[in-house]
C-alpha cells in the first residue's frame, strides 16, 4: 500500500520534473534526490522537536516531576523557544581556540548523522539508497563521528573539553567493535548487508528472538556509540563540566545536540530493522501502516534509552574499557560462533 | 621533540562537583591524580568575628548559615555551649530536650538524606539525586511547620526551645518516620544496590584507620574507618543516655563504607525519633533564664556530635553580654583535609566521588 | 545474581514512571504555609508603644525606630523602618515585642526590582483612627515574659 504510495509521489515528481518543467534526466535524478535529503534532514529536525520534549518529560516522570508544561500542549513548544533563544545568543569562541576546527566540528558531526540517514530505510522503498552494502556503510559512516568529536575537544582550547575528546575516542572506538559483531549475526541469517533484505526475512519471526544476546550487545554497545547514560563520559558533567563541548555556546551549542539525537534516532532505527522486524507489522495487524508500526517500535527503541539514562549513574572510565573489551566482544564472538554452528545445523536438516 | 607532561587542572571554585566554592588545583598524569591542593575560603563571612558584635541570644540564627544543610544541629551545638558555659545544662525541661532531639535527629536525617543525593549526583544518577531531595524536603516541611523557616530555623535557645511544637506537629512527623524506612529502601534499591554504582565507589579512596585518627577526622567518615566513636553514646549530651540505638561501623573506610554508614544511621535516627515521639513529656520548653544573658567568666569547649561530625564551640567569656571570642571547630573543615591524600593516584572521576563521600558543606569549612 | 540491583533500579522508576508527580505547580498551586511562617512583617500601629525592644533585639540593627513624647509625655511612634535588605529573618523581634504588635505575614514573594524597594516603611500606610486611643492591653503577658 505504502510502497505504492511513496513511490507514487516519487514517479510524479521525477515526470512532472522531466516533462512539465523540461529537466533533462540526470538533472531530474539529482532534484529528486536532493528534495529526498531535504525530507530526510527535516525528518530529523522534526523527530529532534519530539525527541527533546519526550527526555523532558520522561526524565521528569521518572523523578516524579511534571516537566515542562508551560508553552503549548504540555510544553510541547518549549524546544521551538529554546531553538530560538539559542539563535539569539552570542556564537563566543575561546581566545587561543583553533578557529576554523572549531567552527566546523559540531557541523561534521551533523554531516555524519545526516550521511548515515542515506541508507535508513522508513518504510518499505522510502528510502535515498537502497545499497546492497547498506549496513556496511552505515556502521563506516557511524565511526566517523569520533574525529568530529575530537575535533571539538581539542580545537576548544580547554583541559575538561580535551579530557572529554581523549574519553570520547577511547570509548567510541571500544564500542564499535562489539556494536558491529552483534550486528554480524543478523548478517549471517540473511545473507545480505542490504537492508530492505534484512526487513523481508523477518515476515515470520524477529531477530530479537534467535538474536537475544546480539539484541543485548548492540543496545549496550549504542549506548555507549551515542554518548548516552550510563555511558556518557565525554560530557562527564559532574567531572568534565559538560565535556567536548564546553566552550560551544549559541547555535554551535545547538547543532552537537540536533547530532547527537539525529544519531540516537539513527541507532534506534537501525535496532528496530535489524532485530524487532522492521516494518513488518506484529500480530498480523496489517492495517496499520508499516510506517506507523517502524515509528512505533524506534520511539520503543528510544524509551528504552531514556529509561536506562534516567536509572543508572555513570560507569567508570576503566570499567566501561573492561565491560567492552572483556565482556562485550567475547560475547558477540560467541554469537557469531553459535549463530554459524546454528546455520550449518539448520542447512544439514532442511538439506 | 615529542615528550609529555603533566596537566594543571583548576577544579573550581565554581565546578559542578565540589558541593559549593571549593577549589582544588590537581597534577593530572593522563587523568590520574599526580597531587591535589586544597584551596579553601571563598566562602569566608567571618562569622567567627561577628559573634563577638552580637550578644550570646543574637548569634543564634547566625548558626544556620554554618552547616546550611543542617542547621538545627549547629544551633544544638551553640546553646549546648552556652548553657555549660552558665551551668545550666541540668535545668533544660524534659520537652525541651525531648523536643531537640526529635528535631536535631530529624536535621540528621535531612543532612544524611542531601548527601545520599549529592552522592548520587556525582555518579550522575540524576534520578536518585531527585528522591534524595524529596525525602529532604519532607523533613523540611516540618522543620518550617516548627519554626518558621526551612533552612535557617533559629529555633533553639538557651536554656530551652523558642515555642512548643504546634499542634499535630506529632501526627505529622510519625508519619513521616513510618514513611522514612521505606524511602531508604527505595535509595538502596536505585542506589546502593546498583552495581554499576558499587563499581564506582568500591576501593575509592580508602582511609585506614591510623590515617583517619592521624588526620583527625570525626563523624561518620571515622566510622567508616572502623574507629567506633560516637559523641551521643560516649559523652552522652542532652538526653542521649535514654536512647538505645547502635551505632554502625564500616570496615575499609572506602567510599562505599561512609555511604553505607550514612545509610545505616539513617535507620537509627528514625528509630531515636520514634522513641522520643513516644516518650515525649508535657511540660515547659523553656528553662528560667534571664533575659539578658550574662555568662561568668570563664570559658568553655562544648562539641556534639553533628551530621558531619564533632562540631565544637570554643567560647571565651569576659563577663559582658557579647562573647569575647568565638572559635568554631568545624568537622568538614577538618575532613576536607584528607582529600589531597585521598586524591593521589586516583582517577578523576574517583576523585569527585570521594571528594563528595567526605561529605563536605562550604558554608562550615569556610565560616 | 549479578545484574539484580540493576534491575531493581530499573522497576523503581518505572513504578515513579506511571505514578502521580509530587512536584507543586507554584504560580497557580500556592504553597500551604504553616502558621510560624516567617515571610514579611507587619505592624499593628496602634498596638506599638515604641519601646524599641525590637530594634535591640535585633543581630543587624534592621529596625529603624521613630517616636516623639505627646503631651501626656507618652511615646508615640512616628516612624516604622525595616531594612528587609540586611534582615536574617530570625525573629527576634516578633518575640521581643511585649504587645504583639510586630508580627510575621505569610506574603514570601518579597522581590523588587529595586534594591532599595524591598525596604519596608511599616508606618506609612497608617490612618489615625479614633479606636486608636483605647489603651493597648498587652495580650499574653505571661508568654511574652518567658521567651
């Protein structure tokens, strides 16, 4: 239903381009794609409105406040007002900061969040890129977020920003290594590192269910790939002051934050593909839209998140090295190695 | 030519982990504590010098802005002083004493219940730091129902208590301590038992018991030492003698330990505050004192035992009615200064914990 | 098992998570304030006998005192001075006055945008009425004394 849907929109444009308006048919291509980005960037500024207004009022319920609920319905407009403070206040740059890395830094990281989005699927077909390697270049994409981070920590000429970059590089390059082997399990199963791929083999039955511990490891391992509670240790608040971004104030300040959650919405999507099915609808209630059903299980996927934020306090930065190093790659290892064994098993019974 | 070296970090004064303006200039190796200075006195008032412009009765509400987040005790500590310094400490009536203690235990639990929340802040479990807060400021409420005031409460006086306790203060209050237990449970479950949080505070600076007399700590962080000391059992003041309650002792004097002592005491002072409920008298709250106050000569060193630790009062008297000198012995002043040895070689991050394990109050160290 | 208290943590602020929010919504939900509260100060004028018991009782010499003999060579106040901006909030004064006239209000919402504004004149708004002359009666003398 949906794939006509979307596809229908997309052929129209492309042939009202062509011929209503005479592109030639690379020139419609390349329009088509750019208003495509265009739909995905506002799709994460749109999810950003939600997504900080939902940290409010979930960090809220948890400490059994009420949150913000003084502009609009329940405060939802709170973040449009602070967008707009924040463009108001004065962009300051430390004194013997290195300009120019530190001007771009917070906007590399966007860049890679919103490069990471090429591949994401939202739906059946609503995607930029269909690769046949989409999962690869997500988790490609993904790793590069750490130079954009280090960059702001070192460029802000401050000790706590530089002790954040160091955390930050440690932690994220740790963290890769299991979140991609958790993944590599789901990749055997399939067959394929095409998402669209991944979502159809799970019309029968989720990933979340052979792939428990895999489910377990990449949740642990995003955590930490986000910068979220309990593994936030670049900001550090409560030794680092607010970490890599101390020095950043005004819409630079903005920016690392509209990242940070394109990336937590980016990971959760990729959770609720790789393991809870996708957009394939549970129960056989298939009048729900796919669409509908992928955006139910990414907020799931979101709660989670905030839920485990909000109840644990920080780990330690040499016992989040040795959780990752020791517990969570010999773990996904294992995985892989039983997911095989399970495979060849499976082969020799069907034949 | 490549080399390292070591990195000077400024923590504070204003820092959003050093409980107030505390500054301390560590040597980082990496993020490992090469040596840690204290610097102290930014939140000096020389409150010390305005008690010998104020008469014995005016320095009393000036106690609250000591140990601001137990002020009632500090107040305790200041007309305990006077009265011994008058030799009146017999003839403070039953409800008086009866009524300081629920309310000095209360402000213990208050204080106790800041510290498990600061704690948790540290480690950054925002959450518990919320709980923490609420437990406090039900005990507030009735601090403010009492006397008038949430922090700051001047309510006793010397030679007894400013006013009675208003009515259904008692039902109040009961409910509150038969509530208390499960608040505590409610920090253990989110907090002590976390095991993420047992990794943090676990081994994190630890004070041998040597060190901490050596240092001459004093309170529950002597106790998390395995010294067994305690003003209110051993130099009983007040009614203490009538009170039956253990008093905990860690092992290790690590972090965990001084936050398990501080739990434990918690438990005890709700069963103190259910005792003197029961067994609270009618009567005066106010002894027969002149109105002027108008101590002998002499002087005098009274200490009780405060949420923090042994607070003193050094009071020397010329006979007038301003006291000639002042001097306060402050318990976190006294704990501050183990942090530089605490702090060497430890992380950063464990060095915030253990600087917040010390339990530590600006208003007190800097007077 | 390792990971219990991790769980535990987890129902505990799921059960906060459904429960009803314990914060107070101030502007529109107004505290409920016990009756010691000590807020702002107001005087009964024709209660003052001008004794000035206040002003020494308190640490920081916050009241300002005015007063002239009348022709009974009886004092009568005319002028009341609070200089709220160096006020502890103590009491003193309230329990040193021996007619109770002085006493605390529970108006808390005490900010100016002034420094000199939150300074309070409590004899200003005062109108002579003929009431007035009927003698003030110490009411309470005997708690009056003993605190």
């Amino acid at each position: 239903m949906e794939k006509s849907f979307f596809n229908t929109i997309a052929d129209a444009l492309r042939n009202w381009l062509m011929n209503g308006l005479g592109f030639s048919d690379t020139a419609a291509q390349l329009t088509a794609t750019a208003i495509w980005t265009l739909v995905v960037i506002l799709f994460i500024l749109m999810n950003l409105i939600v997504l900080v207004w939902l940290e409010r009022k979930f960090s809220a319920f948890f400490q059994q406040r009420r949150g913000p609920n003084r502009l609009g319905p329940a405060g939802f407009l709170q973040f449009p007002v602070d967008i707009v403070k924040v463009l108001g206040k004065e962009d300051i740059i430390p004194a013997n900061a290195d300009k120019t890395v530190f001007k771009i830094a917070s906007t590399c990281l966007f860049i890679t969040t919103i490069l990471a989005w090429a591949v994401i699927p939202l739906g059946d077909g609503v995607i930029l890129a269909d690769l046949n390697i989409g999962l690869f270049y997500f988790l490609a994409i993904g790793s590069t977020a750490t130079v954009s981070l280090m960059m702001g920590g070192f460029s802000s000429n401050n000790k706590y920003s530089l002790i954040g970059g160091m955390r930050t590089v440690a932690q994220m390059i740790s963290y890769e290594i299991p979140m991609i082997f958790s993944l590599l399990g789901v990749v055997m199963m399939v067959g394929s590192l095409r998402l669209s791929d991944v979502v159809a083999a799970q019309q029968n039955m989720w990933f979340i269910v052979p792939q428990a511990i895999a489910f377990l490891v990449y949740f642990v391992a995003t955590v930490a790939e986000t910068n979220r509670g309990p593994f936030d240790l670049a900001e550090g608040e409560q030794e680092l002051v607010a970490g890599y971004f101390t020095e950043y104030s005004g819409i630079r300040y903005a920016i690392w934050m509209i990242a940070e959650y394109g990336n937590l919405v980016a990971v959760s999507t990729i959770a609720s593909i790789m393991f809870l099915g996708g957009w394939n609808a549970p129960f056989g209630l298939t009048f729900i839209p796919g669409f509908v059903w992928l955006l139910l299980k990414i907020y799931f996927m979101i709660f989670l998140f905030m839920w485990v934020k909000w109840t644990y306090p920080r780990i330690r930065i040499d016992h989040l090295m040795h959780f990752g190093w020791k517990f969570l790659i010999p773990v996904s290892l294992a995985n892989i190695l039983v997911t095989g064994i399970g495979i060849y098993v499976y082969r020799l019974i069907i034949g | 030519m490549l080399k390292t070296q070591e990195l000077t970090l400024n923590l504070g004064p204003h820092h959003p982990s050093t409980h107030g303006v505390f500054r301390c200039v560590l040597n980082l190796e990496g993020e490992y504590i090469q040596k840690a200075v204290n610097h102290l006195g930014y939140l000096h008032r020389g409150i010390e010098k305005l008690a010998e412009s104020r008469t014995y009765t005016q320095f009393i509400p000036y106690n609250g802005r000591l140990d601001y987040v137990a002020g009632m005790l500090n107040e305790w500590t200041y007309v305990h002083a006077v009265e011994k310094l008058m030799g009146i400490t017999e003839e403070i009536p039953e409800r008086a004493q009866y009524i300081r203690v629920i309310l000095g235990e209360l402000q213990r639990l208050a204080s106790h219940a800041i510290y498990i929340a600061s704690m948790a802040l540290d480690v950054a479990g925002a959450t518990a730091w919320f709980y923490g807060f609420r437990d406090r400021d039900e005990i507030l409420d009735l601090l403010e129902m009492v006397s008038g005031q949430r922090l700051m409460p001047n309510y006793m006086r010397i030679g007894g208590v400013a006013a009675d306790l208003p009515e259904g203060f008692i039902e109040k209050c009961q409910a509150l301590i038969d509530e208390f237990p499960n608040r505590i449970a409610e920090q253990e479950g989110i907090l002590i038992g976390n095991e993420i949080f047992q990794a943090r505070v676990k081994n994190v600076g630890p004070i041998s018991k040597e060190m901490a007399l050596d240092y001459g700590l004093t309170g529950p962080n002597l106790r998390a030492s395995g010294v067994d000391t305690d003003l209110r059992r051993d130099e009983p003041y007040g009614i203490y003698d009538r009170f039956d309650f253990k008093v905990p002792v860690g092992e290790k004097g690590d972090t965990f330990d001084r936050v398990l002592v501080r739990i434990e005491e918690m438990k005890e002072s709700v069963k103190i505050v259910k005792k003197a409920l029961r067994d609270i008298p009618e009567g005066p709250v106010m002894a027969k004192v002149p109105k002027v106050i108008k101590p002998p000569v002499g002087e005098v060193y009274s200490r009780i035992e405060n949420a923090k630790g042994h607070l003193g009062f050094h009071i020397v008297s010329d006979g007038s009615t301003k006291p000639y000198r002042l001097r306060i012995y402050s318990p976190c002043f006294v704990n501050i200064g183990i942090f530089p040895e605490m702090a060497k070689g430890i992380h950063l991050m464990d060095a915030v914990v253990a600087l917040a394990s010390l339990d530590i109050v600006l208003g007190e160290i800097d007077r | 098992m390792y990971g219990q208290g991790l769980i535990k943590g987890l129902r505990i602020t799921l059960k906060h998570f459904f429960e009803k929010k314990i914060t107070q919504q101030y502007p529109e939900e107004r505290p409920n304030l016990p009756e010691r509260f000590k807020g702002s100060l107001t005087l009964n004028v024709p209660k003052c006998i001008a004794c000035g018991l206040c002003s020494n009782a308190c640490p920081n010499h916050v009241i300002k005192i005015e007063s002239q003999k009348d022709e009974n060579n009886k004092k009568k106040l005319t002028g009341y001075k609070v200089m709220l901006e160096r006020c502890l909030f103590c009491g003193f004064c309230v329990e040193a006055c021996p007619t109770k006239a002085l006493e605390w209000t529970k108006e808390f919402e005490l900010t100016k945008f002034y420094r000199e504004d939150v300074n309070l004149d409590l004899f200003k708004g005062y109108v002579p009425s003929p009431d007035d002359d009927k003698p003030a009666k110490p009411e309470n003398e005997d708690t009056a004394q003993a605190s």
